[in-house]
C-alpha cells in the first residue's frame, strides 16, 4: 500500500507543484521548495533534540499557539521546531514568535523527511489535528521518534476515504504513541482505522485554551479599523467562494430598508480578497482592503480583510457575527473566536467540522444557525431590532468559550507521555 502510495504522490506532484504557483505565485511558491524538500540552509546552526510540531495553515497555527507558548515551561531546553504546510501559516507563525525554528514542512517522501530528521534530530513529533502522513508517520516509526497527535479530529467528508484506505492507515496510526481527540466521536474515527485504545484519550479542544479577550480593547479596535460611532458592525469571518455573494444580498437589502449597519468579510483565503472587493464595489458599495487603511485611511461600508492573523480581533467589532463555511458545503469554521469576544453567533447548515460545539452554542441560545439566505436576512434584521438580544447571545456565547477550557493542560500531560515512550511494537514499515 505505501509503494502504490508513493506512485500515486510522484504522479501527481507536478499539479502540487502548479497548485501552489496558483495559490501564492510563482516567487513565494520557488522560495519555499527548498525548504519543502530540506535542502539549503546552514545545518550546523540548526538546533538539534526538538520538539518538532506541525501544523498545516494558519488555523492550525492559531490552535497550537498557546501550546507552542507552553512548551519551554513544561520541558525546559528543549527547542521547539514549527513546521507548516502553507506560507500564510508560516508569516503568522513567524509573526507570533512561538518556536525557535519555524519551517516549511517536508513533502511527504523518504528523502526530505531523512533529511529533516538528520537536521534537526527530533525527540518527539506533535500533529496538530489530522496531519497524517505516510512517509513521515513510517520513517519516524523506523527512527524511533514517539509521534503524538494533538486536537484530533477528522471530518465526516475526510472519514470515508481513510476508512477506504484503512489497509495502509492501520498499521501506520497503530505506531502512534498518544493520540488526542476534541470528543468521542473523533475518538471513535482513530480507532476504527487502527490506533491503539490505550493511546487514544479524548483531551478537548485547543482552540478552547485562548484566552478570552479584553472588552476594554473594542474602543481600540474600533478606532484602529476606522469604525467608530454607534453604527453595527457585522462580521462575516473565513467566508467561502458562494458565500460572498449570499451576504451582500443581504447586507443590501437591510441598507435599502435604511437599516444601519456596515460589514467586513474576512474570505478564509486571503487570496481572494481583491475579487471580493471588485464584487462589493459592483454592488454599488464603499469597499476597502485591510491593508489599505494603513495607507490611505477611507470611510467604508465593507471593509474586506486581505492580511493573516487579524481576524481574531476584528471579530472584537461584531455586535453579529457569521461563521463561514456553512451556507456552503465547506463543513464550517470555528465559532470560537467571535464567541470569545460576545458576538451572538449566525451560521448555516454546514457546521460538520464543528458539530459537537455548534450544537453547544445552538442549544445555549448563544447562536441561531439558518438555512439560507432568506433566515440569514431575518436572523441579522430581528437581532439588530434587539440589542437586548444581542447582548444576552454574547454573554452566552462567551459563558460557553469559557467553560470548554483545559485542553491545553491534558494535551500538554499527553506529550509528557509521549516523551517517555517509543513508537509501538508491530510498525507498519513491515507490512507497508
């Protein structure tokens, strides 16, 4: 199974290649292959025994940060190696400051991750959520390097082909000394395809240990994003390709009914910002980038938000707050960050990836999820009529991010035990 695997990732490299050409351009894309392929660079300035943890792109990022910050207090000395999959989440990353060493990831074939592993000599690797790789999970076993999963999760769309494949999966996720899962049902997922029991614990969510933000600092923002004075604001945060589009209808028909309000979107690729922009400036609306107003600050009726990392704080903004990915078939995005700051929550259908805290904040009275774009219309229209409502939403909501908490202290106990122990007998290379 590895060896029809490893054909399958061969053929199919060239689109990878133009992939990320299309995605960050053919300089940002060339930059980063050595990095990708463990090349270059000075390996005697490399710090050796880390921690190595991987997490894809910038939500990912966002999940492990406050395990990231918790590292060197838990496991003194011991360096911490950041490897992403994507060059937004390797900016934030760099950004925040969370790892000695920050890195592209090495694609998944035997030569890139020898070479990571002679480079930077890892005691243990942490998967932030479902980073499974062949190639990686079969060298390390070989290697002897304990691999820990942390913030387990895999999604209903991704579950039925890892089932399909459980032939190479099984004797892979069998060498995985812990895996921690966000609930029983991810729980249930690991174990299906082969994961040890006494591995697999069930630990919360990361995403759940970010500390709730300062109320006191909406007044800053407000002024930082040119949206001062008593109009509403309405966030529309990590909106998919279709979404868009469902939005400013709505967004327009509440102005023409002389409702006021102003909205940002935040596309969950910041890629197409620029497109979305042209879209609202079709609509007849004052459209402005984020990284603009840096530049050249301008009144705004949209404001579509084109950097990394800020959509956190701009949800500071939201007296509503729409989680995206969920009027569309993309399995929705996480509602905590806009919960963490009061905003009343708004999604569609689509919350799959999410479903167990959705249906915490649903059955709270901290969101209203709706169907389409016409509940979406009337949700926005009676919770701005109601600024009782609103206010009783978000205290919700917040109540609710809050009392989720203690993921990072169990995540960090189970990396504890992964240092302590080697890859389980019975690895897969053998029957690979």
């Amino acid at each position: 199974m590895l060896t029809l695997y490893s054909l399958l990732f061969f053929a199919l490299s060239p689109l990878l290649f133009f992939a990320f050409i299309w995605r960050y351009g053919l300089r940002r894309a060339l930059r980063g292959l050595p990095e990708r392929f463990a090349l270059g660079g000075d390996s005697r300035s490399s710090p050796t025994g880390v921690l190595w943890v991987h997490a894809a792109s910038v939500g990912e990022v966002r999940a492990a940060e406050a395990l990231l910050r918790a590292l060197p207090g838990r496991f003194p000395g011991l360096p911490r190696l950041l490897t992403t999959t994507t060059v937004n989440a390797k900016e934030l990353a760099e950004r925040l400051g969370v790892a000695e060493v920050v890195r592209l990831a090495p694609v998944d074939r035997p030569g890139p991750v020898r070479r990571a592993l002679a480079r930077f000599a890892p005691r243990a690797l942490v998967l932030v959520e479902t980073e499974l790789w062949p190639h990686w999970l079969n060298t390390l076993a070989s290697r002897g390097v304990p691999v820990c999963v942390v913030n387990g999760r895999i999604s209903d769309r991704a579950f039925p082909l890892y089932y399909r494949l459980r032939g190479l999966w099984g004797p892979l996720l069998g060498t995985l000394a812990r895996v921690g899962v966000q609930s029983p049902t991810n729980a249930s997922r690991f174990l299906q395809l082969g994961a040890h029991p006494e591995a697999v614990a069930i630990t919360g969510n990361l995403k759940c240990d970010v500390p709730l933000p300062d109320p006191s600092r909406q007044a800053v923002l407000r002024s930082l994003y040119l949206a001062e004075g008593e109009t509403p604001v309405w966030v529309a945060g990590s909106t998919h390709d279709g979404e868009e589009e469902v939005v400013f209808g709505v967004f327009l028909r509440l102005r023409r009914e002389g409702v006021p309000l102003r909205l940002v979107v935040a596309p969950r690729h910041v890629e197409r910002a620029a497109e979305v922009r042209r879209y609202a400036e079709s609509a007849g609306f004052l459209a402005e980038l984020r990284s603009r107003l840096s530049v050249s600050p301008a009144p705004w009726d949209i404001l579509v938000l084109d950097t990394v990392g800020e959509l956190p704080d701009v949800y500071g903004l939201a007296a509503i707050a729409y989680v995206g990915g969920s009027l569309v078939s993309r399995g929705g995005q996480n509602p905590l960050e806009p919960a963490r700051w009061g905003a009343p929550l708004l999604w569609g259908p689509h919350m799959e990836n999410f479903r167990d805290l959705g249906s915490l904040f649903a059955e709270s009275g901290a969101a209203l999820p709706v169907k389409n774009a016409e509940e979406l219309l009337a949700a926005v229209r009676d919770l701005l009529a109601s600024p009782e409502r609103r206010e009783k939403m978000g205290r919700l909501a917040r109540s609710v991010a809050d009392a989720q908490r203690g993921a990072l202290a169990a995540s960090l106990d189970l990396l504890e035990a992964t240092l302590r122990s080697s890859p389980r007998a019975g690895a897969g290379c053998r029957k690979c």
